[in-house]
C-alpha cells in the first residue's frame, strides 16, 4: 500500500478501507493527463524561482521516462498505489530522487485531479466531435444519393404526407449538428486551468496560474479557487451532450430496426452489420441497432448519477466527487463506440426504394394536397377538408387510392374537381411542390444540402489546432 499521507497516522489502514478508498483501478486512466499537468507544474515553478533549473530538467526527465514507460507496456499502473497520482509521484521520486520530491509544492491533489479530468474531457470532446463529423459526412453522402427517393412521412408512425428519403435523413443530420455545437459550446466553458488552486484556497507561493494555463493550452485559469476544485459542471455538461447524442442515435435506431422488419423491407441492413439466430435459420437481426438503442439507458444513467452524486456536497472537495471517473469514462467508452458503429451500420445499409416509393403511393398520403387543390380553387379549407375526408372514405370502400377515381366520380363528391387534379395529387408533384424552405422539393433539398457541405468543410473539430496534453 503505498499513500502519500503516511505521516499523521499511527496505524497501517484497514485493508478493505484502503480498497474501498482507492481510485488506481480506474484513475489509471489519466495517466497522460496526470503528468501533463505535473510537467506544467514544474515548468511554472522553476519560472517563478521555487524550484531551480537543475530540479525541472531532473523531474522533466523523470515524468518523460514514466510516460514512455507506461506507454510501451514496460512499466504497468499496479494497484500497489492509491491513485494515478501517488504512482506518478512514487514512480517519478525512485527515478529521480530528491527532486522528485519537490513536484507537489504548491500544489493538492485536488487541483491535480481537477485538471486530470478537465485534459481528460477536454480531449474526449474533441473524440466526440470528430466521430460525429465522420456521422454527418455519412449521412450528407446518403442525403446526395436519396434526393428524389420517395417514402411516406409518418406522424403517430401513420403515413402523414409523401417525403424523401434525403429530407428524412436531413433530420438526423440537423440532430448531429446541434449536438456538435453543443460539444463546442462546453469547450468555450470549461477550457480553463484549475491548477493553483491548491486544496481550495490557493496558496502562498507566487504561483502563475496563467503560465500553467498556457503551457497547457487553456485559455486562461479558473477564477474562484473553491469553485476549482469542487466544479463538475463540465463533466455533467458533457454527459448531457452524450445523453443527447445517445437519444438521437436510438431514436434513429428505432427506425432502422422498423424499416428493417419484413413488414416494411424499406432497408436492408448489411451482411456485416447484423447477426443470425441459434436456432431460426432464416433470420437476420438489427443486433447493433438494438444495442445501440439499449445502451442509451446507460449514459442517461450515468448522467443522473453524476447530478445525484454532486447535488448534497458543501463547497469544496469532497471524496463523493471521485465517483465521476467510472460513470463517465463507461458513458466516453459506450456513446463513442455507439457512434462509431452506427456511422458504419448506415454507411452499408441499402434502401428499397421501389419498396419506399409503393409505399408512399398508398395509404392516402396525397389526401392533404387533393384538400389543397380545392382550396387553390376557391373552397375554404375547412369544407375541402371535410370533402376530402369523404372521398377517402370512398376509395378505402372500394380498395383504391384517390388517383384511380374516375373523374365523374370525383366530380359526383365534388363539382369543382377536373382533370388536372390527377397531376396536383400525383406523387411526384406532392412532393416536388413542397418548395417552402426546409421542404423536400428537389429545388428547397438542394439548397439544404449545399448548405450542410458547407458547414462540414467549415465546422473545424473541437481542438483540431492541438492542445498539448502530453
Ligand atoms: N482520487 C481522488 C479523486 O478522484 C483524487 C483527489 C483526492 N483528493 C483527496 N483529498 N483525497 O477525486
């Protein structure tokens, strides 16, 4: 058991305590993080004449050969340490002796692990966002192919009106977008150095908290020493930005897994992407769109557990705030493989579209623009309505769509019907004359298109210019 805090006690502690208390099983993950944070440290004190030049180079030195050490496997983070923290310092004092000793002046493990985790997020939401980019490219590739694939459009998972397939997809697309801005805007937030903080009031070295800040690419340093050391917003923040995510991708998920079944066939998901039964030989299942859509339970659960687990604790630090670490690398780990696998899933899938277009053409899609071209010639749109309601009433009678009534039939329901109202209730005009902006139109659909190719080329991913971390 190795601590760094062995001198007030009398005592050896209690083994199972010592376990309970311990983090190494998952802090082990900052290790980058870790000694980023310790190099900035030294650099900024050897600046400010707390410690001398020979006593940098010697702890530099030392964190560099930890960090090569850990990163080709040589030397392994064992639980023999309480923390990421005491075995970098542990590690860092066998290699280099007396100066090693000097690394924590000036500072406590509470703004050591604030930083840890603020490099950490840091770096996940730049993760995050370049995966959600590669999404979106995804999806505008299949928005560019499916311009003028017809399908119904569902409200209460009823066909509503006739869309396209790119206009469908468009969605998703927007979902995404916002999504990133979200990540982007926590960026702006939470890219400020806690270092210097200390346990939470500061300390009487003359620390330069923007030095540190500097070398470690933030924008500037925390203000409030207590809220430094006690702030989890950001972890929260992010978690909600996955949340988000992870609703977004089930709910698509859920569709998929519906156009997939053998009563839609809209989809046929990739040999790849999908699994067998043990036992019913003919079945191809949407495994990964379930799992997906399971495992949205699961980041949702991470995120009230961090809002629960911080909503009792009086200012500053307090243990409680150690059980961020597994929620959130758990939720980091699930929405980014989720991410990852459903940008592939959709990638491979392959469209019906005869099957979509069929689709769209029955179930009455068209009995809004059969009201509408009515009202385009002079009957209010609520006795059009009603007209129309009856008509509809007349083809499901007679087990046909409203374009396959004879003309002198239409006309006995009502007189102001001609022969152009064939051409207004078609599919291809449903759609296509839907040009308001955001409509399926072909004309609308290109301008949007054109518009998310160039937010794509725009939009940099969060951190692209490359923050030191290591
Ligand atoms: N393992 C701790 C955490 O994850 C590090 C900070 C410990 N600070 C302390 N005063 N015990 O929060």
């Amino acid at each position: 058991m190795a601590q760094l805090w062995g001198g007030r006690f009398t005592k050896e502690t209690d083994k199972l305590v010592y376990r309970f208390n311990a983090s190494i099983d998952f802090d082990r993950r900052l290790y980058r993080e870790d000694i980023a944070g310790s190099r900035a440290h030294v650099q900024m004190l050897a600046k400010q004449g707390i410690l001398t030049e020979e006593e940098r180079d010697a702890i530099l030195q030392g964190l560099a050969g930890i960090l090569e050490d850990v990163e080709s496997g040589k030397l392994a983070v064992t639980e023999e340490y309480e923390d990421i923290h005491s075995f970098v310092e542990a590690n860092l004092i066998e290699r280099v002796g007396e100066p090693g000793k000097k690394l924590h002046t000036g500072r406590s493990r509470n703004d050591q692990v604030a930083v840890d985790m603020r490099l950490y997020i840091r770096r996940e939401l730049g993760e995050t966002d370049r995966l959600l980019k590669g999404l979106l490219k995804t999806l505008l590739a299949m928005m560019e192919e499916h311009i003028d694939t017809y399908m119904p459009g569902f409200t209460h998972l009823q066909k509503a009106q006739p869309v396209t397939l790119a206009l469908h997809l468009g969605a998703y697309f927007e979902m995404f977008k916002r999504d990133r801005q979200r990540l982007a805007d926590i960026y702006e937030r939470m890219n400020y150095c806690p270092l210097g903080a200390g346990a939470l009031a500061g300390t009487t070295y003359p620390l330069d908290r923007e030095y540190t800040a500097q070398l470690l690419g933030f924008a500037g340093a925390t203000a409030n020493s207590m809220d430094s050391v006690s702030d989890r917003d950001y972890v929260i923040e992010y978690l909600s930005a996955l949340a988000l995510v992870m609703m977004h991708l089930s709910r698509f998920s859920e569709e998929v897994i519906i156009w997939n079944t053998n009563e839609y066939q809209f989809v046929e998901l990739d040999d790849a992407y999908s699994t067998g039964s043990s036992i019913m030989p003919q079945k191809k299942n949407p495994d990964i769109a379930e799992l997906v859509r399971g495992k949205t339970g699961r980041v949702y659960g991470a995120l009230m557990s961090m809002l629960t687990t911080m909503k009792g604790l009086p200012l500053a630090y307090n243990k409680d705030m150690q059980e961020d670490k597994e929620v959130v690398f758990d939720a980091i780990d699930t929405a980014k493989g989720c991410i990852s696998l459903f940008t592939g899933m959709a990638a491979t899938m392959k469209f019906r579209k005869d099957v979509m277009e069929r689709s769209a053409r029955n179930g009455f899609t068209n009995a809004t623009d059969a009201a509408d071209y009515l009202v385009n010639h002079g009957v209010p749109f609520r006795d059009a309505h009603s007209i129309v309601g009856r008509l509809v009433l007349y083809c499901i009678d007679r087990g046909i769509s409203i374009e396959e009534v004879p003309l002198e039939e239409l006309k006995a329901i009502c007189p102001v019907f001609e022969e152009d109202v064939y051409e207004a209730v078609s599919l291809k005009t449903c759609v296509e004359k839907r040009l308001t902006a955001g409509g399926p139109g072909r004309a609308m659909m290109e301008q949007e298109i054109a518009a998310s190719r160039e937010y794509l080329a725009k939009a940099p991913v969060i951190g692209e210019k490359g923050e030191e971390t290591r």
